[in-house]
C-alpha cells in the first residue's frame, strides 16, 4: 500500500490505524498532531482511522520558534 | 500596585515574552525560561523529523508557560489556518502568533494576507496575536476584527537591527486601542526597554537571547531593561527641550570677577 508521510513515500504491507502507525515510528500520540489528507484527526479517533491507498498523512509536533 | 498585562483573559506579570527558537540546545530552553520567569512563550509546528530522536521542546518549557504557537512557515492565509487549527488540535491553547510571510529575503509579513487570516481566526475562537508590519489602518482593522493584541516588527527577524520603524510604532500606540506588543529586531536590551519606555505592553525577543554567549544572562539584562523602562514610562514627563535648562542654580557662582 502506497501512501505518503510528511511529503515522502512509504509502503505500508497492510493496512493499519493512524494509532499504530504511531506506534510503529516510536511516537507519542500525544504529543503529536495527526493530519489526514488535509483533516485534522483527534487522539481519540486515532485508533479507529485505517489507512487507505494513497493517504497523505502529516505528523506534526511542536519546536522551538520565535 | 501592581502592573499587570490582561491578554486574552490571562493576567501577565512578565512583560518580557521570549522565543524558543535558534538555541544551542533544548535545556538552554528550560534553563532561560526558568530563570527569567517567563509567562509567554513562542514556539513552531512542524513535521515531525522522524529520522531523527530529539525531545520535544515541550519538555523544555515550564508548565505554567503560556504557549504563543507561531505560524511560521505559513505563505497566505490559508496555509496560517491550517497550522493554526494544528495548534489548537494540540491541546496547547489557542493562542495564535499569526505569521504570513511569502518573502524569504527580509521575513517581512505579508500584512494583506495577515489581516485575512486574523479574521477568520478571530471568528473562530482563536486569540490571535498577528505579526505585522507597522501600519495604523491595518492595526485598527485587526483589532476591529478581534485580534487580543497587534504586534509590529521592530526590524527584521533575526537581524538585531533594533527598533528601526519606531515612529510608526509611537503612532500605533497613541492611536490602537490595543496592547502593542513589539516583536522581531529586538537585538540589545536598550532596544527593549525603549520599546517599554514608549508604552508598548510587552516585547517579545528571541534571537538576542538565543544567540548570545550565555543566554541566561542576556534574558536577565533583558529582563531588568524590560522592568526598566516600564518604570520610566509611567513617572517620565515625557517633555524635552530645544534647548538647554541648567541642573544646578543659577545663583552663588564662586566669581573673581562681576
């Protein structure tokens, strides 16, 4: 499955949920923030949202700025 | 008595806000804002690099710190929403520093596209705190449409050039019915502290401190200049002269001769 993750494209052997995802690059669900084709995600409804084909995932944090 | 700063409902103590950007590192975060008491703070979104293990900057900015989440990065109004609802999505407040700035040379806000997004923002429940360049008809405007404060560059960001587009901030602060908080060109703690003694509400200053030998030290010179000319500015006559008026008096000389 073809899908892109901050602008670069990866290959996912299935389908899994933005949750384990996360939990597959070794992050914080809460300390991201989770865009999916453009719509914001909530922590809650991370578990439940299933990767499709094609899915443009953003995974934002915060960093120093002024 | 005391002076306090009312923001967007939250009571400010600390009218030095600091940015957390260009430090050598994340404790030098942590140990700046702990030793000036810092109650505002900025910070970006960004991707997160996932090739890389660095800790969140979160976990260097004490817990009673007021998050400012910048929107740099965003080009036009709607790339600053996008990143603005990220913030909010975050649970980190919604506090918005509203950033639009399409020119990579001199960082200088597009203030057109600024004031699009502001509104929205506004409207939106957002506190929205927008970087400006100074212009009195775009300030008014934003506070018109909701903006808890307005903030103009001093000189560009990063540049430390101080605070070259003072005359239009005086202008703004006589004539916005809005805190003025100035932010950006802040390079030397006299450039802060005359920001404070003209009656701006706060200045907001990272580079200065990022950058400087020790930064801990820097912040507690921009600190008591800050606290300085907030002392100025209340008990100033703000009057001067054409010419001289003497000091001492002008009687019992000490003369050889008439």
């Amino acid at each position: 499955m073809r899908i892109k993750i901050n602008g670069k494209e990866e290959i996912l052997d299935k389908s899994i949920s933005l949750q384990q995802l996360l939990v597959k690059k070794g992050l914080d669900k809460k300390r991201v923030v989770i865009e999916l084709d453009l719509k914001i995600i909530p922590e809650q409804d991370l578990a439940n949202t299933l990767i499709q084909e094609d899915d443009s995932i953003e995974i934002i944090n915060f960093v120093g700025g002024g | 008595m005391a002076d306090y700063l009312f923001l967007a409902g939250k009571k400010i103590t600390n009218r030095l806000f600091i940015g957390t950007g260009k430090f050598p590192n994340q404790l030098m975060v942590k140990k700046v804002l702990e030793k000036s008491r810092a109650e505002v703070v900025t910070v970006a979104l960004r991707r997160v690099d996932l090739t890389s293990k660095e800790d969140n900057i979160l976990d260097y900015i004490p817990k009673d710190c007021h998050l400012m989440i910048n929107t740099s990065g965003a080009r036009d109004a709607s790339e600053a929403v996008r990143i603005a609802r990220l913030a909010k999505a975050s649970g980190c407040g919604n506090w918005i520093k509203l950033e639009v700035i399409a020119d990579n040379k001199y960082l200088l806000p597009d203030n057109l596209e600024t004031l699009k997004a502001a509104e929205k923002l506004a409207q939106e429940g957002f506190a929205v705190f927008p970087y400006i360049s100074p212009d009195l008809s775009l300030a008014k405007r934003l506070v018109k449409a909701g903006c808890a404060a307005v903030m103009p560059l001093g000189s560009s960001i990063g540049s430390k050039r101080g605070i070259k587009t003072a005359e239009l901030i005086k202008i703004m602060i006589q004539e916005v019915p809005s805190p003025i908080i100035v932010d950006a060109g802040i390079g030397w703690p006299s450039d802060a502290s005359y920001c404070m003694e003209i009656g701006c509400a706060a200045v907001l200053v990272n580079t200065a401190i990022a950058t400087a030998k020790n930064p801990i030290e820097m912040a507690k010179a921009f600190s008591l200049a800050v606290q300085a000319g907030r002392l100025a500015y209340f008990n100033s006559t703000k009057s001067s002269a054409e010419f001289a008026s003497a000091s001492s008096p002008l009687t019992g000389f000490l003369r050889t001769k008439a």
